[in-house]
C-alpha cells in the first residue's frame, strides 16, 4: 500500500474502491502512521455521526458531489484538528 513515511501530510480517499473500503485504508493508514489525517468522501448516504462502529474514523467525511469549497474548509479543519 505505502511506506510508512512519505511527502503527504493528509489523505483523500473514496469510502468505495476495489480490494478495499475506506474504513479498511483508515485502520491501515492509521497503524502506520497514526497521526495522518484522512477524509473520505462517500457517494452513499453518509450519517451525521459517520460511522460510529468502526474504529478509527475519519478526521473529515464528505457526502458527493462535493465542491471544491467544501473540500478545502474540511482539509483546514482536519489539518489544524490534528496539529
């Protein structure tokens, strides 16, 4: 998947994509590096309260279609969250 470092300090990620969901790519982001911030964005239906079964959750989660100004307050809150 990765290494355990590299030149990115948040990540982006679809809630759907082949071999794994985005929880699965949380859990194995977060064991590598458990301060890295991730958002996902869904194109289902997203609860308010995200996903409060699974652990760890994401920093942001954002419903699609998303714009480019939602994307940007939500990557300067979960930036500044997680600082």
């Amino acid at each position: 998947m990765m290494s355990s470092s590299g030149p990115f300090s948040v990540v982006v990620s679809d809630f759907r994509m082949p071999g794994m969901n985005g929880m699965q790519l949380i859990a194995e982001l977060k064991r590598l590096r458990p301060a890295m911030p991730v958002v996902l964005i869904s194109g289902w239906s997203v609860p308010a309260a995200g996903y409060p079964s699974q652990r760890p959750q994401p920093d942001g989660l954002l419903s699609k279609p998303v714009s480019s100004s939602q994307l940007a307050a939500t990557l300067v809150q979960v930036m500044h969250a997680t600082r």
